[in-house]
C-alpha cells in the first residue's frame, strides 16, 4: 500500500533515467515513453481505488513520523488528480512519437517528459509544504526546458517570459514558507492546519495566505497575473503545449485548493469576497482575450485562464457542492483541453497552419471529417453543452452558487459560458466548416496523410473519455462531492497524518 | 540584528525587482540571482538569529550541545540556493540563445510572439 503511494513518483523517474542513458536509440526512448506513462495510469488507478476504498493513506518518507518527516499524503482529490495526471502524460507520450520531430526528441524530449510527470505527481501527493516546493521545481525545470527545446525565436522568446514570471513566483513561494516556518516553526501541511487554526495572531496568517494567493495564482495564471500564459503557450510543439495547458496550471489551481481549504480555510469576511471578484475578472478577461485572437492555440490559451476562473469561483464560495463543482471543473477541464491542442496539431499537420484565417478557404472538415468531428467534442464540451462533461460541471457550479444567492458572479459564469460558445464556434466555423467541400487545386499544401493513427488514438481516446464523463456524471460526481468532503475535512486529514494523539493533545491543555 | 537582517532582505528584495524591471534581457538575470538570494536570506533570519552551537551530535552524548541552532532553515536553505544555481545556468544559457535569434538584449524587442 505504502509502495502504491510513492510509485507515481518512482516510475517517471526510473522511466526518465532509462530514457536518458538510452538516449541513443530513439526507438527504445519511445517504447520506454508510451510504456512507463501507460504503467503510470494503471498504478494511479490502483491508488485512486485504494484511497476510495480505505481513506488517505500516510507514508512516512524514511519512516520518520510526521511533522518531523516528510510525508506522502494522499487523499482523494490528490488521487484524482495523479489519475488525470497519468492519462494526460499517456496520451501526450503516444500522441508525441509522431508529434514531436526527430530532431527535438534527440534532445532529451522524453527524458523531460517523464520527469515533468514526475513533478506533477509529487505535488500533488506531498504534504509538507517545503516538499511542495521541490516538486514545483521539479516540474517547472523541466517544463523550462520543455518549451524552449527547439530553439526557435518565438520559442525563445515565450520561453524567457515564462521562466521569469515561473521564477518571481518561486521565489515568493519560496519567502511565504520562510515566514511560515519562522512562524509556526513546522513545514508539515497537517501540523500547520492545526497551529494556523489555533493561532491569535490573525495578522500575519492573513499575510501569508495572500502570499501563497499570488505564489500559486501566477502559476495558475488567475487574474491579474496570467500575461505569461498566451505570451508563450503557442510557441512549442503542439504535444508540449497540450501537456502544459493540461495539467501546470492547473498544479497551481490544486495548490491554492489545498492551501485555501487545510491551512487558510475560506473567510466569509475576507478571502470569500476578494475570490469571488478575482475568479469573475479571470473568467471574463481570459474569455474576452479569446474572443480578440484569431490563432487556433491563442484562442484556446486564453481559455485556459477564463476556465481557471471556474475552478475558483468553486472554491471561493466554499460550500461542499461548490467545491464538488470545483473538482468536477478540474476533471472535465484537464481532459477537454489537452485534447483540443492535440486537434489544434492535426489540423495544422492537415492545413499547414494555424492560423484561422489561413485554415479558411478549404475547411479541414473537407479534408478529414474525423478529426472535425474529435474537435467538435471537446469544443461544445468546452462550452458547456449537454450531455458533454463542461455541462455537468457548469450545472454544478451554478446550482452552487444560487443556493447561496451568490448572484452576480453566477450571471458573470453564465455570460461567460455564452462568449465561450461564440470562441468554439468562430474556431469550428473558420478552420472546420467554412469553405467548399472539396477544391483539390488550392489544397496542394495539404499532406492527405498528415494525421498518423498514432497520433489520432490518443485524440479519440481524450473525446472517449469526454463524452464517458458526460454519460457518467452521476458517479463521477458522486467520486467529485466525496473528494470536496474528505477535502472540508480538516481534522480528518491532521488525524490521518499525525494520529490520534495529536488531536487529543490538542483538546486536552 | 534581526531588524538589520530585515532592512537587508527588503534592499535585495528591491534591488531585485529594480534590476527584473530593467529593459536588457542580462540584468533580468541579475534581478533573478538577487531575488533568490533575498529569499533564502529571508529563510535564515526566520529560522532565528542566536549565538549558538551547530546542530551535531558528539560522541557518546544523544542530543546536540545546548543552546544549538535550527538546522532545518540551512537544510532549506541548501536546497534552494541548489534549485536556483540550476534554473540560473539554464537562464543564462536561454538569455544567450535569444540573444542571439534577436539580436538585441532590449526586452521590448521580444514581443514578435506578441501579435
């Protein structure tokens, strides 16, 4: 059990320390990618039905006990998120043997994605807070590295944005743990929920839960921090973009999610408010700056950020069926997105381009139906259609907020569900569907056999996926409303990682 | 001691918000280095400035001498200054490629992405 917790981490390392010393043999680097990420979702759906079914497990890193040790603690929306971790890692791995050109996958490119992997998976288990740090390192590294791989000016260029906006946030991640730690003297995330709960000194606990807002907000690109995002998600490889605007944002969101429930719960009076505006300025910023763009991956780059907002507006009001609607948001969301910049590459290896008004004049629904019809998916998904999984989580969110009578910011989510609509549809409308069905004589561009079923497999299988989540959003929220509760929870999870006593301890002086 | 500590990590906080904030694309490193630099000093005064005795353990005894000092901000400390010296070489060796595909180390000329 103990072994099953630490193996998400474990493999993408040895799966990148093998893909490195066999750095000579594309081949083996790539059997050795598709392997290890598919192995990575087997393992972490064994956990996510191990956590289920026996509660948060505890691992104690050399078996030092908590909080003198570092601590794996994984509960289940940890589990959640190592699951969509692991299936975004796995499509991305299959998705890039022919995504990625040779040249880039000579340089390491599979290495870097295991141990991107590896990032992810450790912040999303770890409890202790330092750790959480590492990990962060951990991933951005290698996503450094990821993004500027290539050497191309815009790459360069978007790369050096990214690195210094990521290295500002670090470094404020960095100042708020050593003030956490001169404070409360412990950097265990179940130790420091109880001492930040017992202590009078609100001042300083306010400080620092707004230096952790701004830490995580810049990696989760909320509003107003977000301009490194569309600055430099268009300019790598389509695999590269679709794995980062998958899952590093949203490490930032799952950050601000545990911190903003174990250690600086929702204040009605304070945090709740200043959320609530910060998650309706992201979701209408980020969904008007689409609606100004007219590159395929722009557009979708901004709706990362209007969607982030989603996410937060569910924690913000910080009633269990809106922070339900959260986890929902992140499973849907993760999934939709990746696989829409996996169709934004197979329409430019069809058309040549991406940029919308080029797609244009033969429409790539001409040239091939199918992957108009894989856009299509996730696109009304986006969108928040039914019965896709967006509508489900949308439903959720809004039904969350009017029990509250939160009304401003659910019109806000609504408005803005509306103007996602109109992105989706100017994409499908300009790139998809616009245009004669057939004109062979201006389409010599076109390379008929642009799209590998390598490359369509992991594209129809993240649409799969999509549509099953939709099919089966009853369970799926059933799974989603019990991660929000272990995640209310506090005591729970201080009592799973430190024991009994602890608690006793507390109550008794 | 603590407060002149303080009034140090808020000069390198500034000078390293300063330095980000210049055009050339070499000085963003420099505000990078500065900036890291004022964290991990700021971990170390938060670990508590006293005159005492490292934390290690002599031979026969259990404990380590009284009074000793928190190992554990060194510990972060060590790890961070670790992380930073890689992300700077890589930053450097960035700063020099996009130099040279542009040009120009003025930032505002890095905003063909930018359409």
């Amino acid at each position: 059990m103990s072994t099953l917790a630490v193996l998400p981490v474990i493999l993408p390392l040895a799966a990148g320390a093998a893909s490195v010393l066999l750095w000579k043999s594309l081949r083996v680097q790539r059997v050795v990618g598709v392997a290890a990420t598919l192995a990575l979702v087997i393992v972490s759906l064994l956990l996510f039905r191990e956590v289920n079914r026996e509660g948060i497990i505890v691992v104690h890193m050399g078996s030092w006990p908590s909080p003198i040790g570092i601590s794996f603690v994984v509960d289940l929306f940890g589990s959640i998120m190592v699951v969509l971790a692991a299936i975004t890692g796995a499509a991305t791995a299959i998705y890039s043997v022919r995504g990625i050109d040779k040249r880039r996958q000579s340089f390491l490119y599979f290495p870097l994605l295991h141990i991107l992997l590896m990032g992810v998976c450790g912040a999303f288990l770890t409890g202790d807070i330092f750790n959480l740090y590492v990990w962060f390192e951990v991933l951005l590294m290698s996503s450094f590295v990821l993004l500027a791989l290539g050497n191309e000016r815009d790459q360069l260029e978007g790369a050096i944005k990214y690195v210094t906006i990521n290295l500002m946030s670090s470094a404020l991640f960095l100042t708020a743990i050593g003030i956490l730690y001169g404070t409360f003297g412990t950097l265990d995330m179940a130790d420091l929920s109880r001492k930040i709960a017992a202590t009078q000194n609100t001042g300083i606990v306010t400080t620092l839960s707004m230096l952790f807002l701004i830490a995580f907000g810049i990696k989760a690109a909320i509003f107003p921090l977000f301009f490194w995002l569309p600055a430099s998600y268009h300019t790598p490889p389509f695999a590269v973009s679709a794995i980062f605007a998958g899952l590093l944002t949203k490490v930032g969101v799952y950050a601000i999610i545990r911190v903003f429930t174990l250690l600086f719960p929702i204040d009605p009076g304070f945090t709740r408010p200043l959320m609530l505006f910060l998650a309706a300025m992201t979701m209408l910023t980020g969904v008007l700056g689409a609606a100004s763009q007219m590159e395929f991956r722009r557009v979708l780059s901004f709706h990362i950020i209007s969607q982030i907002g989603y996410m937060l507006l569910g924690l913000a009001l910080a009633t269990p069926l809106a922070l339900a609607g959260s986890v929902f948001y992140i499973m849907h969301h993760i999934i939709v997105k990746a696989n829409l910049f996996f169709i934004a590459g197979l329409a430019e290896r069809i058309r040549g381009t991406s940029d919308l008004k080029a797609i244009g004049p033969v429409s790539v629904y001409a040239r091939s139906p199918l992957v108009a019809i894989l856009f299509f998916i996730p696109a009304m998904s986006l969108a928040g259609i039914p019965p896709l999984s967006g509508f489900f989580a949308k439903l959720v969110l809004v039904r969350a907020g009017l029990e509250i009578g939160e009304w401003a910011i659910i019109a806000v989510a609504l408005v803005v569900s509306i103007l996602t609509l109109y992105s989706m549809t100017k994409i499908w409308a300009e790139a998809f569907w616009k245009g004669p069905a057939r004109r062979e004589d201006e389409a010599e561009s076109d390379n008929k056999d642009a799209v590998p079923p390598s490359m369509l497999l992991p594209v129809a299988t993240l649409a799969a996926i999509t549509v099953a989540v939709g099919l089966f959003a009853g369970p799926i929220f059933d799974i989603a409303s019990r991660a929000a509760a272990q995640l209310l929870d506090k005591e729970g999870y201080v009592r799973a990682v430190l024991g009994d006593e602890a608690m006793q301890e507390e109550e008794s002086p | 001691m603590q407060i002149l500590i303080a009034i140090i990590v808020g000069g390198i906080f500034a000078c390293a918000i300063y330095m980000i904030l210049r055009r050339s694309i070499v000085k963003l490193i420099i505000g990078l280095a500065l900036l890291g630099h004022a964290a991990n000093l700021l971990i170390f005064s938060a670990g508590g400035l006293s005159k005492a005795h490292p934390a290690l353990v002599r031979p026969g005894s259990t404990s380590p001498p009284e009074p000793y000092a928190d190992p554990l901000p060194q510990a972060l400390i060590l790890t961070a200054i670790v992380i930073s010296f890689g992300v700077l070489a890589f930053m450097m060796v960035l700063v020099s490629r996009a130099y040279n595909a542009v040009g120009n180390d003025d930032t505002d000329e890095f905003v063909n992405t930018e359409r």
